[in-house]
C-alpha cells in the first residue's frame, strides 16, 4: 500500500496531444518520515505512523513530542510485514503516471445554510399565498407523535468535513520538486492538509 501526506496548492489544467483539456489539481507532497512501526505482539495491530513538516521552532516541541517533532503525523494500516522501516523517507516517487489513488482531506466550510442550499431541498412554489418563503423548508413535524423526528433534514452548517475522492488519476509525477498533479478536484481550499493513497 502506497500511502503520503501533502498540501493542495490549486488547480490547473493540461492539453493532451490532441489538444484536449483536463482540469487538474497540483498537490505537494512529502518528503514525508516514518516515525514508528506498531506490531500486533505490541499494539495488537500492524500499523506505520508517518510524520509530514518537521518543526524548526524548538519552542514548539513538547516533551511527548521527542522523537516525533513533526506538525502533522498519521498513521496507516498495512497487512503483515513491510520493507520500510523507521527514518525512512517516503516521497513523490512512490506513485507512477496513471496510477488510480484516492485522496482525503477537510471539505471547504460553507456556514449557516438553508435546507435548499445543503439538502436540495424543493422550496415553495412561486404563486399565490407564498410570501416570504419560497426557499422555506416546510412543515418539520407530524400529527403524531407532535414532534421533529430525530434525523430530519434541517439547515445547519455545511461543509468542513472530512471527505474522500477516489479513482483519481495521476497525470503527472515531479520526483524532484514532489509535486503530484492529479486529475480533477480534490477537497478543500488551497494549503489544505490532504492523503494520498492508493
């Protein structure tokens, strides 16, 4: 299983040889370190825990953080033994062009939203008696049993969560600057904190 951590720079787009566009994403990835590898004799479980953007600022390190003076650390689930072991260095040359990889990562946050806007919800009809309420999410509740039935749909805030695209293409893979370009969008805003893997 290949697996890394990287920040979403933006979006832009490529022309194949017959001049056809594709709307793609650039990801920096890495270099990412493995920090430690759990077993099941331990942990009960085969895990790696990688670390991404060691801190510089020795006032920011902690004392549990010996060893692990890393911003963003995860940890994986592999199956059985794994040639990696720790200190190793894991970076864009992992992936191939053409590879499918899923990526996760926090949803851009939308707010307050109404029903029509983070359900689709229908809405009044634009006619008579309808004032004021033509994006109004109607009636909530019931005769019986005179409440708001728990899980209904309600406007709430949106966005902000985790979410994963997978299938994704590789288009392009820069080993020496790390960078991934990817086909199609990923989750949240630029700088966002995203995985990789396939």
């Amino acid at each position: 299983m290949k697996f890394i951590l990287g920040h979403k720079l933006g979006m832009s787009q490529m022309f194949d040889k017959n001049g056809k566009l594709t709307p793609v994403t650039l990801i920096s990835v890495g270099p990412c370190y493995i920090l430690q590898k759990k077993g099941k004799e331990k942990e009960g479980y085969d895990a790696i825990q990688i670390g991404f953007k060691k801190i510089e600022k020795k006032n920011k390190i902690g004392k549990s953080m010996k060893g692990k003076e890393y911003k963003f650390i995860k940890e994986y689930r592999i199956e059985g033994d794994d040639p990696l072991s720790v200190g190793d260095e894991i970076n864009a040359s992992i992936f191939e062009e053409g590879e499918r990889v899923k990526v996760s990562g926090i949803s851009k946050g939308k707010g307050f939203q109404g029903g029509i806007k983070k359900h689709g919800m229908h809405g009044r009809n634009a006619t008579h008696g309808v004032k004021h309420e033509e994006r109004n999410i109607g009636s909530t509740g019931s005769r019986f049993p005179q409440h708001v039935i728990k899980g209904r749909k309600m406007p709430g805030r949106m966005g902000y969560e985790r979410t994963s695209v997978k299938g994704l293409k590789i288009m392009k893979v820069d080993k020496e600057n790390n960078l991934l370009v990817i086909k199609g969008a990923v989750p949240g805003t630029e700088r966002t904190l995203l995985e990789i893997r396939n």
